[in-house]
C-alpha cells in the first residue's frame, strides 16, 4: 500500500519509478491524477493495477521495466480511455 497519497489530493503528474512498489492500492484517492510513472517497480501482475481504475483522469500510465510477463488476462481494460 502507498501511503500518506491523502495529501497529493490535487497531483497530476507522480515519478514513483525505481520504488520497488508492488502495487498501487492507496493511489486511487488521487483523482486528478492524469501521469503517473511505475517503470522499474516490483509490480508482477495487472491486479498489481487494480486501484488505478478508479483514477478516472488517468491518461499515461508506465510500467515499463516491471515484471509482468505474459499474463492471460485482457489487457484492454488497462488501457487509459481517450
């Protein structure tokens, strides 16, 4: 869990890259968060992810350079909306 995200309230653009984070539970409460960078974390698998479809201004999303390999899920639901 990330913490103390309740005082980044009105963050739009977060560098969380080389954090060995592995999930993004505690992120959601940013809700004007529009690029958010997870490159070089310890995230394994897309409901790592979960959380962050409730960030509804999400629109980059990185998570290059994790661990994620091939997962058989649909990866669609990932993807930001434009």
């Amino acid at each position: 869990r990330i913490a103390s995200v309740e005082k980044l309230l009105f963050v739009q653009m977060l560098d969380l890259s080389h954090n060995e984070i592995q999930s993004t539970e505690g992120l959601e409460a940013m809700q004007l968060l529009s690029c958010l960078n997870l490159s070089h974390n310890r995230i394994r698998n897309f409901s790592a992810l979960n959380s962050l479809r409730h960030v509804k201004q999400l629109r980059v999303l990185d998570v290059s350079h994790n661990h994620i390999g091939k997962h058989s899920v649909d990866t669609t639901r990932y993807l930001c909306s434009s």
